[in-house]
C-alpha cells in the first residue's frame, strides 16, 4: 500500500505533530512497510488454527456493586485547615 509524505502530513496534522520534509518522508516509507507487512499477514490461511485467546470466552469476574455509608460532610471538613460553610477553602491558583 503507498502511503504519500502528503498523507502522512495530514495525519500529522490531525495529531498536531509538526514534522519536517525529512520525517514526512521517513515515516511514509515506515508506514508502507507496517501497511505491507499487514498484507502479507491478512493472506495467510489461518482457518485450520485454532485461536490462542478469546476475550469472549473468559468472564470477567467482578465485585457486587453494594452502597457502602461514607464519611459525614462535618468529619470531612473538620479535616481541613480552612472551610466556608460546607466547602474547601483552597489557595487562588490563576
């Protein structure tokens, strides 16, 4: 598959890398070679080899999803060096 400096500048792009004529063309002819090794790959007659893994076939074992109590708002707060009512009261940053 040819991939272009040209595309390879609008990808560029679209990732807001800026790269000059030298690596536009670099990475071109790096993309081709991914793009082609892929090819050969996608020809080769893998329907007698069975899958190594499937996600499908493993569950995924998780924790029942249980409201738990959480710590009162005043033991919170009490916490903190400064408060205003029932907010933090943080350092101004901009």
């Amino acid at each position: 598959m040819k991939i272009s400096p040209e595309r390879v500048a609008e990808i560029a792009k679209l990732a807001r890398l800026e790269l000059d004529e030298d690596k536009l063309s670099l990475f071109a002819g790096q993309f081709e070679s991914i793009l082609n090794y892929m090819e050969t790959l996608n020809e080769l007659d893998t329907s007698d080899v069975e899958p190594l893994y499937s996600p499908v076939m493993h569950s995924t074992v998780l924790r029942d999803d249980v409201a738990a109590k959480t710590a009162e708002r005043d033991a919170v707060l009490s916490n903190a060096p400064q408060t205003d009512g029932q907010f933090f009261v943080v350092p101004k940053i901009v």
